[in-house]
C-alpha cells in the first residue's frame, strides 16, 4: 500500500516528479509492488512522464529477468 500521506503527497497536487521519487525510493529499498504503483499514479496524473514510464519499463525488466532465472 502506498504510503503517500507520509511525505504529504496527493494527486491534486499534480507533482509526478515527486512520485517518481517515492516510485524510486521504494525500487531501492526492494519494496517493488509500492514502486509500481507510485509510477503508475505519476502516469495517471501525467501520461507523458517520462521518468515514471522508465521506471514502470526498469521493474518490468527486472521482473522479467528474475522469472528467467527461477528460484534459487
């Protein structure tokens, strides 16, 4: 679940590069799923946002390259 009201987000306010940020923050610590989902928000608001497009492509890459692997 997305936790947006932590560092004051909405999207009224309009501001993708802020949750492109948390979509960022989120990859780093592993937390994939939230990732996403700030992305996707960032795309709602904004359907030409570059920087969430290029994070939704680098979790799908990943993910894709971990199911190519298989479990351990």
């Amino acid at each position: 679940m997305l936790n947006v009201e932590a560092v004051g987000l909405s999207e009224g306010e309009g501001d993708t590069t802020a949750f492109c940020l948390l979509g960022q923050c989120y990859e780093w610590k592993g937390m994939k799923e939230e990732a996403g989902e700030a992305f996707e928000r960032a795309l709602r608001m904004d359907s030409g946002s570059v920087l969430a497009r290029q994070g939704l492509d680098r979790l799908r890459l990943n993910q894709s390259q971990a199911n190519e692997i298989g479990p351990d």
